[in-house]
C-alpha cells in the first residue's frame, strides 16, 4: 500500500474524488440495506460527484437518469447516509445562503477552505492537521470519529481586485 502523502491540496475539485468507487453502494449493501433504482443512481452521483452537492444539484443530475426521482428520495437517502456515517453534511461557511452540502466521507479528515469573495472552495489534507486532533484526542479524552473545519479567507484574484 501506498504511504499517505503527508499533505494534499485541491484546486477546487474534492480531495476524495473517485478514491473508492462504488463505497457508498458496497457499504450499504454489506448493511443489509435494500438498494432500489433510484437509490443506486443517486449513490453513484454522490461517489464520483467533483464538486460538493447541494440538494438542487444532486436531484437535477439524478433526474437525468430517472425523470421521476423525487426529492423525498433525495432527502431520505442523504439521511440514511449522514446516519451511517458515510456522508457529511456541509455548511460551507454559508456562502451561498443557507445551502447545505453534502460529500462522500473519505479515508482522511480534511480542512474546507473557502474564499469569501468568489466562493471557490479548496480542500486540505494535512499531517498538521492530524497532529492536531492526536493532541485533542489526548488532551480531551475523547476519541474523535469526525471533524469538520472551514475556514474562509480571500484568494489572490479576489484580493488584487479589491
């Protein structure tokens, strides 16, 4: 197996693209969960999805594979996943509104970044940031199973604009 890098930065796409396609479905079924059409169509746009989802996106795409998938379905499945553990749900520093997001969990915790004036969101993976949360863990007796951190800033094209 390959060492893990001990740090990754998109450039804007997500981190986890495409890491293990196929998870959502594979996890699911190894729980037993009765997967229908609609759903398996929505696990495979949450899988390979380049850019964080938000409900109207995910059901949008969705209806190109079946035009009577329902955002009733859209909404239980998320929660299922979010139950499961499986997805995160995103608020991205509520850059557009208050619009949740929604990504695939990957093999390693990482770091939102997002700029404050074009919106474009970055991810970071950071041995730093697994230091991090070693020292939270130990410092607070706490066994840490997710973290979520957004930060906002702007970037270069934003600030030599202003």
């Amino acid at each position: 197996m390959a060492a893990t890098p001990a740090r990754r930065i998109s450039s804007g796409e997500r981190i986890n693209i495409s890491a293990e396609p196929g998870r959502l479905e594979a996890e699911l079924t190894r729980r037993g969960i009765r997967l229908t059409r609609q759903r398996r169509i929505l696990l495979r746009i949450i899988d390979t999805a380049p850019e964080h989802l938000n409900v109207e996106l995910l059901l949008r795409q969705a209806r190109r594979a079946d035009p009577r998938l329902n955002r009733v379905t859209v909404y239980r499945t998320l929660d299922m996943l979010k139950r499961f553990g499986l997805v995160d749900e995103l608020d991205l520093l509520h850059l557009r509104g208050h619009q949740h997001y929604y990504e695939m969990r990957g093999p390693r915790d990482h770091i939102h970044v997002a700029c404050l004036g074009c919106g474009k969101v970055r991810e970071v993976e950071s041995e730093l940031f697994d230091r991090l949360k070693r020292q939270i863990e130990r410092d607070c007796d706490i066994q840490i199973t997710v973290a979520r951190t957004e930060i906002g800033g702007y970037c270069p094209n934003c600030r030599s604009r202003s």
